[in-house]
C-alpha cells in the first residue's frame, strides 16, 4: 500500500501531466481556451499515467526476455533531459522506429544533446549530438551492431520519438520485477509504480 507521501507525489505528477497534455492539444489547435480547464480535469479524474506494452526480441536482453515481456510503461508527454527532466541518460524508453512509423522500439537512453560521439573504428570522425536528438542503445551486448537494430545502425533520434519510459517488466508469472533507469528517474516513478503497478492485471495481457 501506497504512503501517503507518495500519494501526494502521485497526484503532483498526474496534475502536471494533464496540465501539459492538455496546453499540448490547445497549442496544436485541438481545443478552444474554453475546453482547456475541462480537459485538464478530465485527464487528471480519468486518465492514468501508464500503459501495458508487449516487446519481443533479443535486443533488450537481459533487461527484458528474448521470448518477450509485458512492459509497464510511463506517459512521457515530453522528453525534456534538461527542463523538466523527464527522461534521462540511462532510462529505457519506448519511443517510434525512425525506420517504420507505425512501429515502437524499447531501447537504453545512452546520450542527449551536447555529447560527443566517438566510435571504436577509427575511420569515423568523433561529432557532437544536435539539439533536441539522441543516441539509444540495445542492452544485449552480445549482438552485432546491426542485429542490435539501435543508433549504431540508424544513427541519432529526434527526442521527440520518446513516447514513454518503461518502470517494470513482467517476463512471466513469476519472473518479473523493476526495470533499472537512471536514479533521479527511479525516485521520480516510484509513486507510479506503487499506485498504478497491477501484476495481476499485467500476468492476465502477457502473451506466450
């Protein structure tokens, strides 16, 4: 059961988190001024700050299974490292395949804007990552660069694919547990953890 400190920090987040999604929809022209405070409520009484996604495949071993894993995942209405630091160096994110748009990928936060890059092949040039793109990583170092299917094969990523930041991995019935992200995250998500974490539920959606 949730502290009551960590429910006060709960309803911090999901007020912030209707606040922004919902200057979001008005800035992009979706809602009129008028509709702002009504969806802002609405959001925070009937909205929840995660979602189950289904990933598969060797890329995130050991992190997550080959045989796949049902993934609570946190709401990221944007991926500020910097700002609001909503997502850091180290998280593992969901975020949109730069190659397929209507696909996702879960890959490791390695670098933001401002790092600079150098390879191991001495024929690439070292360079700096642009404003506002990344680098992310698969966690299975076993692979092959291009079998990893990461930046290393698709180069940086706008932060703007960043849809969500994954909190807990159920492998199977009875292996499952939290996923390690940067610490500032892992202290930030605990009261979403502990409120909107339903193994039950996630056992009940895992595929096999």
């Amino acid at each position: 059961m949730a502290s009551l400190s960590n429910w006060f920090r709960y309803i911090a987040h999901k007020l912030e988190y209707s606040i922004t999604t919902s200057l979001m929809s008005y800035n992009r022209g979706q809602i009129t001024n008028r509709e702002v405070g009504d969806l802002i409520w609405k959001n925070f009484f009937q909205g929840k700050l995660t979602y189950l996604h289904w990933n598969k495949g060797a890329e995130m071993a050991p992190t997550i299974g080959e045989q796949g894993g049902t993934l609570l995942v946190r709401k990221l209405p944007t991926a500020d490292p910097f700002f609001m630091r909503r997502v850091l160096v180290g998280d593992v994110v969901v975020m949109k395949d730069p190659q397929k748009s209507d696909n996702y990928l879960v890959r490791r936060l390695a670098a933001v804007e401002g790092y600079e890059m150098s390879s191991t092949d001495e024929k690439d040039e070292p360079f700096v990552l642009e404003k506002d793109k990344c680098w992310v990583l698969s966690d299975n170092e076993t692979l092959k660069p291009k079998e990893a299917n990461d930046s290393r094969t698709f180069g940086p990523v706008p932060m703007s694919n960043i849809v969500g930041r994954v909190l807990y991995c159920l492998r199977n019935a009875v292996d499952h547990g939290r996923v390690q992200n940067s610490h500032f995250s892992m202290q930030k998500d605990t009261p979403v953890l502990e409120i909107e974490l339903d193994v039950d539920e996630m056992a009940r959606r895992h595929k096999t």
